[in-house]
C-alpha cells in the first residue's frame, strides 16, 4: 500500500504519523489472534443433551445429542451441571467475540501508525511497578506502548483510529478529506496553536 502519513498531534504534545491500513494487515492480526485463542480454548461447543424418540409398542428407538440453545437451557429439568456449561461456553463465545474486535483496533493501531515503541524500555518500568504485564507479542506491545505512552486517553485512541480507518477506506482525496476534518477538530479543541489555549483559559 502506498502510505502517506499524516500528522497527528497528541494531547500529550507530541506529533505521531498514521497512515492507512491494508485489509490484508487487518485479517492477518484478526487471524493470529483468534487462532492462539482457539490454541488455548479449542473449539467452543455448548453443552449437549439426549433426546429420546420413537419406542411404543413398535419399538424402533433412536436417540439423538442436541446442543443446548438460549431457550433450551432453561428448561427446569435442565441438569445444574449443564447449565454451568452453557454459561462458561456463552462467556467464551463473548470473549472471543470481543477479541476479533479489539484485533482490528490493534491491526489499525499497530500498522496504522508509524512510530514504533523506543529501543529504552525504562517506561516498562512504570507498569512493572504497579503489577501491570507487559505483552510479549509484537502487535500486542506496540499497542500497549501507544495506550500508556502516546495517547492520553481512549477517546484520542478513537481520535487515531477514526482517521486510520478514514484513510485506510477511501482514496488519497478522501484519505485528504479525512485528514483535514481531523485538523480542523484538532484546532477547535485548542491543541494546536496557543488561540485555543487562550480560548479555553478564557473559557475557564
């Protein structure tokens, strides 16, 4: 993909560079991600129970393994075991869920800006000192170091992520457009030049 980065200035008074992201850059990160979730989880199937049919003066049984649904699960004659199942397989399903999710924001934020975390790692120190992890994926550690270090809150994650996308989704003219309607909310807020700053003091 051609990249053209354009300037973004943080809250925290740097300048960072995005530019867009590729579909391609955006599956791979989806994939790795779900698929060492699957490596951990295996492959996520609710609990089962047995119905029984036919018999009858006739005989002809056959028994047939159903997979609990919603509405099925809450049958009073629904074994406790198996409700405990089907609530651990809904809250894997959630998780995964929201981890597709929050991949994309990663690809975005990983590909989609191009400053990379610095080659001293003193800042780690910090979330050390408070318990905090640090990821060990590259993808997951980039992202980590742009929301501790880089933006100043989630909103300037959305900020940075609205314009990856706006890039990443449409031509350089609308890549353009996307550019200049962020400056131009930039400039409102009075991050940029010292008007704002007065404007906001005056405000206050």
């Amino acid at each position: 993909m051609n990249t053209t980065w354009v300037e973004f200035p943080t809250k925290r008074g740097d300048v960072i560079h995005l530019g867009p992201v590729s579909d391609y850059d955006v599956f791979d990160v989806i994939k790795a991600l779900t698929d060492r979730f699957d490596d951990e989880h295996g492959e996520l199937k609710p609990p089962t129970y047995t119905q029984v049919y036919g018999g009858g003066p006739y005989g002809g049984e056959w028994i047939e393994e159903i997979e609990y649904d919603d509405q099925s699960i809450d049958d009073p004659t629904t074994p406790a075991i198996d409700r405990q199942a089907y609530r651990e397989y809904k809250r894997l399903v959630r998780q995964r869920t929201r981890l597709r999710l929050e991949a994309s924001v990663m690809a975005w934020l990983y590909f989609g800006v191009q400053e990379m975390p610095p080659d001293d790692k003193s800042w780690e120190d910090s979330r050390r000192a408070i318990g905090v992890d640090i990821p060990e994926n590259v993808v997951e550690y980039k992202v980590f170091w742009i929301e501790r270090m880089v933006a100043a809150d989630p909103s300037e994650i959305k900020e940075m992520c609205d314009l990856i996308r706006g890039l990443s989704d449409g031509s350089e003219r609308e890549a353009s457009i996307a550019s200049g309607t962020f400056q131009r909310s930039v400039e409102e807020t009075g991050r940029t030049d010292s008007r704002g700053t007065e404007q906001e003091t005056e405000e206050g």
